[in-house]
C-alpha cells in the first residue's frame, strides 16, 4: 500500500511539473479556488484517475493494438497516450474540476514530457520505493 501511495505521489509531483513548464496548453483546475489544500488534493485526484485509466485502458489498448505497435516500431504510443490523456482531461472535466489540455498536439507532448518526469522522479527515488534494479 506504501508503493502504491508513492506512485500516486510520484505522478502527481510529475503532473504538477508537466503543468508548470506547459502551463498555458495544460492546466490543472483546482476543485475549489483558494488554498493550497485543494490544489493538491486535486492534483493527486487527477493522478489517481490518470494511473486508473493508463492501467485498465491503457492496458487493453496495448494488447489490442499489438500489431501496430511492432509495425511503427511503437512509435503509436505517442499517440496512444496523448488519447489517454486526453481522456483523463474529459473524465476530470465531468467532475468539473482537473486536467485541461488545449488540444491533441499538446496532450501528445505533455503526455511524453509527464511519462520522463514520472521515471525521472521515480528513478531519484528509487531507494524509497523498496526497488534495487
């Protein structure tokens, strides 16, 4: 369970850098204006629902779509996960409050520039997540 809160944590930190360094193109809408709290419980929500949707959706759109990804060398998942977050910003969005992406050029890049900041973030710590390799 300790993991698991870590790579909420880890995800969240790395939403929060992706939105930072693309802020106008993506932004993340706190569920309430005002403090600090909300900001980051927001942030860890919308992290929540986006290591929810890369796993169940994620998941089956990999091995689905198997045969493409060997065919364009897995350059497909740049576009894959730009819909995935693309999705993410929809779901969050219902609930009014979340994840905005501009548009589909921008959900690609941040979702690339979330994926190196998330490994990044989780190769520093590393040590606190119980992993040696």
């Amino acid at each position: 369970m300790g993991r698991l809160f870590l790579r909420l944590l880890i995800n969240a930190i790395a939403l929060w850098l992706t939105t930072l360094i693309l802020s106008p193109h993506l932004a993340v809408e706190p569920f309430s204006p005002g403090g600090m709290l909300e900001t980051i419980v927001t942030y860890l929500v919308v992290a929540l629902i986006f290591g929810v949707v890369n796993g169940i959706i994620g998941g089956i759109v990999r091995v689905v779509a198997l045969p493409i990804y060997i065919l364009t060398l897995g350059l497909i998942s740049f576009i894959v996960n730009g819909l995935l977050l693309l999705l993410v910003a929809w779901i969050s969005g219902l609930l009014g409050f979340g994840l905005s992406v501009e548009n589909f050029g921008w959900g690609i890049l941040g979702a690339l520039l979330l994926g190196i900041l998330s490994w990044l973030i989780g190769v520093v710590l590393r040590p606190f997540t119980g992993k040696q390799k």
